[in-house]
C-alpha cells in the first residue's frame, strides 16, 4: 500500500459487517450502472449526452479500481508491486479513449472539426485522476469514512473503496470542463476568415 503509517495494523479483510457488504454492494452497482449508461446512452445533441458520459466514466473508475484492489488483496501472483503505478497507467488509458471517443461524437456533424482539440482537452479527466488518487492516499481523512463502515480497523478492502471513489468523483469536474470546451471549440472556424468581393448594385431613380 502507497501510504501507510507505521504505527497502523493492516487487515487484508475486515469480519463481515453491514459496511463490507456496502462496499461490495456499491461495486456491483457501479458495474450495472456502467452497462445501462453505456447502453443507454444518448445522441451527442441530446441534452442528457454529459450526464451519462459522467455516469459511464466514474462508475468504471470505481470498479476497475476495486477489481485491481481485489488482485492485491487476494495476491495474485502476476500483479506488480508499484500498486499506484498500474492504477493510474490503466485507468488514464481507458478514460483517456473514453474522452477521446466522447470527443468524437460530439464533433461528428463538424464540417471541419478540430480534432486537436479532442486529443488534448481528453487529458483533462486524466488528471482528475491523478487528483483523485493522490488525495485517497495521501489524506488520511478521505480514506477514515471508508474504515469506519468496515469496523473502524484499516483495511485494504476499504482503503481500495476509498480510492476508487476519490478517483470517480475527482474526474467529474474536469470531465464537465473537457465536454463543454470540445463542444464549443471544436467546430468552431471563427480563425477561418472569407473574403468575397461584393458585387455593386446601381442605383435606382426613385419615381415621385
């Protein structure tokens, strides 16, 4: 585990309790509501487009980010031991096409889109990420809800709930930030000026 004071004594598994069965619950939650908002998601030009983009993105997060915790839990013998760094190399990548994808759509009806402007506003959930992650780690406090529905004991089952969350919620403004900005920028050609000769029109004699 990335962040763990010496003096704390770390429970691979909690007992059972009312707030494990949360954490599992809410991981199987996030999978369903992953599915349904990426099944149900709307045409770019609908106004329910963002929300369910959020909803996809920050439900996988979640539980992508509790499967790997799962690996690390149970040991499985071909996860690595830099835990932070297979964390955030694999979710950026997948967000990361995800954006990219989301990015696509919008400027689908672009007469001249902008890609460039997809492929850089598309880090902006990134680093969301890498907010999220930091701040469950490094901020013990974020994490002590977490260990209080598990018993109040620290637990790597809790502190990958607390990760995973942190890491959701954490991309959901810069997400917000990217789809509004590729919306507006992208098929925007107000650099691109038209010059045209105007034709000249004689004047008529006004009859009184």
């Amino acid at each position: 585990m990335d962040i763990i004071e010496n003096s704390e004594v770390i429970m691979k598994m909690p007992p059972w309790s009312i707030g494990k069965v949360l954490i599992y619950g809410f991981t199987g939650v996030s999978l369903v509501l992953f599915i349904v908002a990426t099944a149900m998601s709307p045409k770019p030009s609908n106004s329910n487009f963002m929300f369910f983009e959020l909803l996809k993105q920050s439900s996988f997060v979640y539980f992508l980010v509790q499967m790997i915790g799962m690996c690390y839990i149970y040991e499985v013998s071909f996860m690595p031991k830099n835990q932070g760094l297979l964390v955030l190399s694999v979710t950026s990548f997948i967000i990361y096409m995800f954006t990219l994808t989301m990015a696509y759509a919008q400027t689908s009806n672009c007469e001249k889109p902008k890609r460039e402007i997809g492929f850089f506003y598309s880090f902006l959930p990134v680093m969301g990420l890498i907010i999220g992650y930091i701040l469950a780690t490094k901020i013990s406090g974020l994490r002590q809800g977490f260990y209080d529905l598990t018993g109040g004991e620290h637990n790597e089952l809790a502190y990958w709930a607390a990760v995973g969350f942190w890491m959701a919620a954490c991309i959901w403004p810069l997400l917000t930030t990217a789809y509004f900005t590729i919306k507006k920028a992208s098929c925007n050609n107000d650099n691109e000026i038209k010059i045209r000769k105007i034709e000249e029109k004689k004047a008529t004699d006004q009859i009184i």
